[in-house]
C-alpha cells in the first residue's frame, strides 16, 4: 500500500485507492449482513471511483 503523503488528492492512484476501499466496504457489509441498498451504494461508488481513476 502506498503512504497516503505519497498520493497527490484527486491522482488517478487516489481514486483507484479510494475505490478499493468502497469495494472492500461492500464485501465486508454482505458479510455482516447489512442492508441491501447499503451494499449496493458502497459497489456503486466503488465503480464510479474506479472509472474516475481511469478518465
């Protein structure tokens, strides 16, 4: 994992970190159980931030 004072805010590494991060919030909240829609919005950000760190 890169140090986050080595990340420049709004870097395409940015995104894609942030959007691993969404993504592991997801799979962790169906493993406990939460609500759908929570997990589906966690999956939906990660994919929007992924395609930001893409553009």
């Amino acid at each position: 994992m890169i140090p986050p004072d080595k990340i420049i805010p709004g870097s395409p590494l940015d995104w894609l970190t942030r959007a691993k991060g969404n993504l592991a919030l997801a799979k962790q909240a169906k493993a406990e159980g939460a609500f759908r829609e929570d997990q589906c919005f966690l999956a939906q950000q990660a994919a929007e931030k992924a395609m930001l760190g893409r553009l």
